[in-house]
C-alpha cells in the first residue's frame, strides 16, 4: 500500500511539473527548442521498447525530465507506470518492459541491480518474461567508470587497459544483471528548460566534483550542452570567460568541435556572445542572502525544477473544515507561465507588498464594472475577460498567502540580525575579527549550516581569516556540533570558502573599482542590480554588465587579475554564408536597435538573485542586451554549502534533489 502511494506520488510530481510549457518560447531565442529536441530523443528511445512500458527513474531526474516530456505523452507511448528507483523489488507492474533512467553513478547501479534481481524472482515464479533497459543521462557510464577507475583499481593495483576490462567483466558478471538488459543507450538531455531565459543541467555537486574531486566530468558535461545549443541555434561568434573552469569548457568546446564537425543544415547564429563564468571567481554571492521575491521562496521553502512546496493549512478557503486539509504539502509551479508571477519574481521583497495591493484594487475595479448599466455587447466583452480575471484573482490570493509566509520570516529577530551581519561583511565592518553574532548563533545551537554560510562570508570579504580567529571558530564548532564536521570544515576549506588571509585584500579593491556595495540604492524603484541584495551587486553580474558595454573588458584588465583563474577572450568562425546577426555584437550595425543576444553560463551554480539582476538589465530602457542564462545548477547558499559538507550529523540533511 504504501509503495502505491509512493509510485502515485512520483507520477503526481511528474505532471505536476509538466504543465504550462508555452511560456519557455517568450524569449528571442526560442527555449521551447530545446525542450523539443530532448522530447524528441526520449520519444526514439521509447520507441524502442516495444510493448507497454514502466519507468523506474533516479529520484533527481523526475522532476527535471517532466519539464521536457509530460505524463499524457508518455501515456501515448505505452508509459503505464512510474515508479522511483529504490533499493528491494519493484511494485506490481503488468508490462512488457522495465525502463530505468538514472544519472551514472555506481551507487544507483546497485539499486537497479537490487531491482532487476527482484523482477527475475518475480519471474522465475509467475512464468510472465519481462525486458529492461538502461538509459543513462546525459551520457553512458562515465561516473561509472571513474568511480570504479578511482576506487578499485588502485586498490587493486591495476594499470593497464586490458586489466581494468577483465575486471569490469568480472564486476558485471558477479552482479548478474548486466546480461538482462536487452538495450543500454544515451538519454543526451543536458540542459532542462526552466524559463524562457533559464535553463539548468541540474547537476547537483557539479562545484564539489571540479574543485574538491577534481573531477571536469561536468564541464565536459557542459561542453556537450553549448554544443547542442550551437546545433539547435547557430554558431555563437565570440567566447568571453573567468576562471579555471571556464578555460577548461573552451577547451573542451574546442575539441568537440575538431570531434563533430558541423554537417547538413545550419542554423542562423542567434546567440552573439558567450559568457562562460566559473562559480569560484565570485564565492560571496551564493553565501549573500537573496532578497528578491522569487530568491526569498527558495531560500526558505526551496524551489525545486520550478515547483515550491508550502505548508498546505495556509492555503485553505473559508468553507474548509479540519477534516478538508490535506497532509500534503502544497505545491505551486513557478514560471513565466503565471502573469501575476512574472512582474513580481524579480523585485525586491520590500517592493512586493505594493505592487500586490496594486494588482488587489485593480482586481476589484474590474469587478465592479458588472454593476453599471451595460449594453448587451459589453456584457459580452466582460463575460469574455471573467476567465482571466478569476485565474488572476486566484493568483493574487496565493501570493499574497506566499507573501505573508515569507514576512513572517524576515520579520523574525534571528533573519534581521543575520542579514545585518551579512551586510556588516560586505561594506567591510568587522570582519577582522571574531563576530558576536557568529558567537551568539554557536551558542544557541542555531543550524550549522548557518554559522558556516556566515563565517565562509567573513572569509571571503576578509580575503581570509587570521589565524586566531579560524582557530576560534573551528573551536567552537567543534565543541558545540561535534568532531566530526571537522570533515566539513576542510571542504570548505579545500573549496576556498574559508581560508587564512594573505598579504593582498582583493574583495575591498573589487568592492570600490566594480562598485559592489551601494548604500543609497533604491528598492522600490531600482536603478542598479544592487537591489537584489539591498546593498549588495553580484560581482558576477557586474562582470556581465561591464562585459556587453562597448569597451567590453578592456578597461577591466586590473580588476580581473585580482580574480582567480584564467580570463577567456575567444571568438567562433561563423559557417560559410553565415555572416553575423544584424544588431549583434560581431556586425557592422551593432549599434542598431536590435537586441544583441548574451548566454551567460554558470559553471558550479547561480542564484535567483543573480538572475534576476541579468533581468533587470536586459529590462532598461537604454540595454540593447537580452540575457539567456544557463546554469550547471540553480543554488542558493543553504544547498552550496550541504553539497560540499560531509551529511554525518543531525544538522545536515543531505542536499535538496
């Protein structure tokens, strides 16, 4: 009973995300392509599954393969049930095929092994054959591959290419499933269409992986997705980066294309410029607390492949009895899709109340037209505008109960005195030495995943700490959470979020040369990305807006050498007869009024804030610029900092899927 109700809430949370796919074309370019396209390569691979079919798909990509290919397709093509890969036997299912769809990792294959050995007992019992496949996304077993390559062989002591093979053989053979399945193919959807501006890879430790395993298999990852968004859009003419990661993606992108020469028809280049950003060139910004409405959610509900989950009693009418409310929490998809939504996600908090009382009178105003004296055309014309008016009043309620969730938040003493210290940290005030109100929250056993969020912001604003005041915090964790976050702390450490400080203060030269803290910034009505923290712009974003200016980088050479890694300053042959887009950066007219179209890639995560201010950008009256981000991940401090910690105690759940 209970994996029915547990198989029912997967396909629920399938098509729950599913819905509303028409807002992903809003945009100049147009994202729905890519959905498409990974709905298209999904559908071929069904295809080849003959007969009626059950997927059992890794628990992260349900809700991200929902956003390409909704429940009621998947019925069309034979799909009868859905289940999550869990360790034990599968749940009663009737079909012909069992389809496992899973990221590749080996920790996953033993959970299919568990399941495959159930089915064939199953078998073996009922006489009732059944066929499985493998799917792997985005590519076969590379994790697999280097888990193993990592793991055993060094413990082994194998060295070469024909042992390794013998012993991958005996490995499968041992588990006894390898021979069961009668397909293992590629599922290539790297990147998840989130918005008709954003897309995600979801790779989850995608930071960790690079800076602390020292593993680039998902920059290879995003190499393979810019590859596929220049097949889907065109050849993008120039390649702008900063960091080591993003020397690397070019690299990579280089060698693909050397690999996959481009054949047949090309499209038209509409993306003029790539910017290619390394998570560890800007640390603060995922520790720095979002403040716009769309971040607040995820900061304190979480947003998961654009679906948030609320406590489910605040969102009851006033007819409901007790009885009326369900257990579950309730869950509300968040895009473009929805209008209210769209004109509130990127503002301030602080400017969100008002523009809520606003769209309240005019709500009202409208309802009150059905009163006067009307003609019969009229009547006709209000009956026409009721649907949206209601979708519309409907939309208001939920906000404003979001709304009322999220004050109840920021107004508590605890938030108040941790955004204080946030911004103490970033006009650096204080960071010197050991903070009281880093001191308070070890005292009072506040979440270790706070105390760490606020002194690796004491790191890096400081451009380190001093010894003394490392050696305190450590003591302090310690003796308060346990020895054993010891572990977490040199994560942090070895990922560069906490460090002892040098000579040199980077962060107070960036903070003055790219203008980072700005007291008098307007939240209700901004004229600076600063907004999005309240004090605080996004050295991310700032690059990005020095970047599409007309002198670009150039006057920013001093400012980038203080930043790590590499800088990245490239550019793309367009294909014979593909000259570039009038208005583009590349053309002779690019001083048009056509929008000069911009990808910037997030290598390692990015935040709502730091969308959101890529928005208000492309919103001005004077930008020529229309940003398209695309991410390895969207994070937000809480899930930065649980990707990279070790999930030893009660205070560390393991990171959001």
């Amino acid at each position: 009973m209970a994996t029915t109700a547990l198989a029912r809430r997967e396909h629920d949370k399938i098509d729950y995300c599913m819905k509303m796919s028409s807002h992903l074309s809003g945009g100049k370019v147009n994202v729905a392509q890519v959905q498409e396209y990974a709905r298209k390569e999904l559908l071929q691979l069904l295809g080849k599954c003959d007969g009626s079919k059950a997927i059992v798909w890794d628990e992260s990509l349900a809700g991200p393969v929902g956003l390409v290919a909704k429940y009621s397709l998947l019925r069309e093509n034979e799909v009868l049930k859905m289940f999550p890969l869990r360790a034990g036997s599968l749940p009663p299912a009737n079909v012909r095929n069992i389809i496992f769809i899973t990221r590749p990792q080996l920790h996953l294959m033993d959970l299919v092994a568990d399941n495959v050995y159930g089915e064939a007992r199953e078998e073996r019992s009922s006489g009732y054959k059944k066929e499985f496949h493998l799917f792997f996304v985005p590519r076969k077993s590379l994790l697999c591959e280097k888990w193993l390559k990592v793991e055993w062989l060094a413990e082994w002591g194998i060295r070469s290419s024909e042992h390794f093979i013998l012993v991958l053989f005996w490995v499968l053979q041992n588990r006894g499933v390898f021979g069961n399945f009668t397909f293992i193919e590629e599922f290539s959807c790297d990147l998840f269409p989130f918005d008709s501006d954003l897309m995600s890879m979801e790779l989850e430790s995608a930071f960790k992986e690079y800076y602390l395993e020292s593993d680039p298999t998902c920059l290879y990852q995003a190499a393979q997705a810019i590859m596929t968004l220049q097949q889907l859009f065109g050849v993008i003419p120039r390649i702008s980066g900063k960091g080591p990661a993003a020397k690397q993606v070019w690299e990579l992108m280089c060698r693909l294309a050397r690999k996959q020469p481009v054949s047949g028809q090309v499209a038209q280049s509409q993306i003029d410029h790539l910017l290619l950003l390394d998570r560890g060139v800007d640390l603060l910004t995922p520790l720095a607390t979002q403040l716009t409405y769309e971040g607040l959610i995820d900061e304190i509900f979480s947003i998961n492949n654009t679906t948030a989950q609320f406590p489910p009693e605040r969102f009851t009418k006033a007819d409901d009895g007790p009885g009326d409310i369900s257990a579950e929490k309730k869950q509300i998809i968040l895009n473009s899709g929805e209008e209210l939504f769209a004109e509130i996600r990127d503002k301030n908090f602080n400017a969100v109340g008002p523009a809520l009382s606003r769209k309240a009178k005019l709500i009202s105003s409208q309802f009150e037209e059905r009163h006067g004296e009307k003609t019969v055309q009229e009547i006709k014309q209000f009956v026409a505008r009721l649907p949206h008016m209601m979708a519309t009043k409907a939309s208001l309620a939920t906000h404003t109960t979001i709304a009322e969730l999220i004050k109840e938040v920021t107004d508590s003493t605890s938030f108040l005195e941790s955004l204080q210290t946030e911004q103490e940290f970033m006009n650096g005030i204080d960071t010197d030495k050991v903070h009281p109100h880093i001191e308070d929250c070890i005292a009072q056993k506040e979440p270790l995943v706070k105390v760490l969020r606020l002194i690796c912001m004491q790191s890096v604003t400081n451009s380190g700490l001093k010894p003394k005041v490392l050696e305190h915090y450590k003591r302090e964790i310690i003796q308060t959470y346990g020895f054993q976050h010891i572990l977490s702390l040199a994560n942090l450490e070895n990922a560069g979020l906490i460090k002892l400080q040098q000579g040199s203060r980077q962060y107070t030269v960036l903070r003055k040369t790219l203008r980072l803290t700005v007291e008098d910034g307007s939240e209700i009505a901004p004229t600076d990305i600063s907004y999005v923290h309240s004090v605080y712009a996004p050295v991310s974003v700032r690059l990005a807006q020095h970047l599409v200016r007309p002198n670009g980088w150039r006057g920013l050479q001093d400012v980038l050498g203080l930043l790590p890694g590499p800088t990245v300053e490239e550019s793309q042959a367009l294909p014979a007869g593909h000259g570039p887009r009038r208005g583009s950066i590349s053309s002779q007219s690019s001083q048009s009024d056509t929008p000069r179209v911009v990808l910037v890639f997030f290598l390692g995560g990015c935040t709502f804030a730091e969308v959101s201010a890529l928005r208000f950008l492309s919103q001005q009256e004077d930008s020529l610029v229309e940003f398209l981000v695309a991410t390895t991940k969207l994070i937000n401090g809480n899930s930065f900092l649980k990707s990279l910690m070790e999930p030893l105690g009660p205070d560390i759940p393991p990171p959001r899927q």
